[in-house]
C-alpha cells in the first residue's frame, strides 16, 4: 500500500519545470544561428543573440525553483537540466572560438569536462541519479556570467577595457569548471565506496 502511494505521489515528467527545460534546448540552435550570422560584426544581431543567450541561461534557475517548490522534481528533470546548460554554454563557447573570440583550449578544457561528466552521469543511472553538486551550480553561474560578458559587446559603449574583464570572469569560470568536475568525480567515488562497505 506504501508503496503505490509513493508511486502516485511521484511527479510526472511531463510537467513545467521539464518544459521550460526543453524550450531552453530548442532555443540553441537558434541562439548559435544569430550570432554566427553577423561574422562577429558586433551588430544588432549580436546583442539579440547575447539576450536570447541570457534569457535562456536564466530559465535554469526558474525551472529549478519552481520544481523545487512544487514538489516537481524528477529524475528525467535531473538529467536534461545538465544536459541544455551544457548545449547552450557549449554552444556559445564553440561559437565564440569559431569567431576567434576565445582561445580554442578555454573551450576544449571546458567541453571536456562538461560532456565527459556528463557521459559519466549516464553510466552512473544504472545505480543512481546523481544531482547537481554546489560546486557544479556555482560552475554554472560562473560560466553564465563569464559568456554572457563575452557575448555582449560592451567594449563598444564602455571601451577596451572590459576586455579585462571578460579575460578575468572567464579564468574564474575555467578554474570552477575543472575543480567542481574533480569534486563530483571524488563524490561519485565516495558514494560508491560506501555501497560496497
């Protein structure tokens, strides 16, 4: 009886916070066409392409507290979270070395980890779900911040400045992306340990 009460209480995976999920992932392709179209021209197109960038990134922290705060949460939720940030951040990345914006090895590191934990996360089903770490959330928001500075060309209105300071947020956000992939690799080990003790 339990447990078919569990079982009715478990949220559907077609629900909001999924959704909203799935829109972000259908909004990729769209953002990688606008700002590969003006050739790095720093154009109108540019700026759309650094809004649409930045609405998107941003319903990841809608999705997340609306499926917290109605008991939404799901395991497909858990696994296609990673997965659009990971498509929309990888594709900014691409795209910004594409148009010699940034280093190659920034985006390969970064690429590396991301679609090599993520592949881990896959292999790991067959045992557990595991969640987004901290360490993970605050990579993302590193990588939010740091690409988004990236895509709008505020060295037009504030000077070449700030090309410092895309250089700096960047560095914070590589750096967090490689500590926080070693921290969930040692959490997923730790984890599996205390399974075979």
């Amino acid at each position: 009886m339990a447990t078919s009460q569990a079982s009715v209480a478990r949220p559907s995976n077609w629900n909001l916070p999924n959704l909203i999920t799935v829109v972000r992932i259908l909004l990729a392709p769209v953002f990688i066409w606008m700002l590969l179209a003006d050739n790095g021209e720093l154009d109108a197109l540019r700026w759309a392409a650094a809004v649409l960038f930045i609405i998107a990134i941003a319903t990841d922290g809608i999705d997340g507290m609306i499926a917290r705060r109605h008991n939404l949460v799901t395991d497909l939720g858990k696994i296609l979270d990673p997965i659009a940030d990971k498509i929309l951040t990888g594709g900014a990345l691409v795209c910004l070395s594409i148009l010699d914006e940034l280093p190659w090895w920034v985006t390969i590191v970064i690429l590396v980890r991301e679609i090599g934990i993520t592949v881990f996360r896959f292999v790991m089903l067959r045992d557990r779900v595991i969640p987004a770490s901290r360490g993970g959330k605050l990579k993302t928001i590193a990588q939010s911040v740091a690409i988004s500075l990236a895509l709008l060309p505020f060295q037009l209105v504030f000077g070449d400045w700030v090309d410092w300071l895309n250089t700096a947020t960047m560095t914070i956000a590589l750096v967090l992306t490689v500590v926080s992939g070693l921290d969930y690799l040692l959490s997923a080990w730790r984890l599996r340990k205390h399974d075979d003790a």
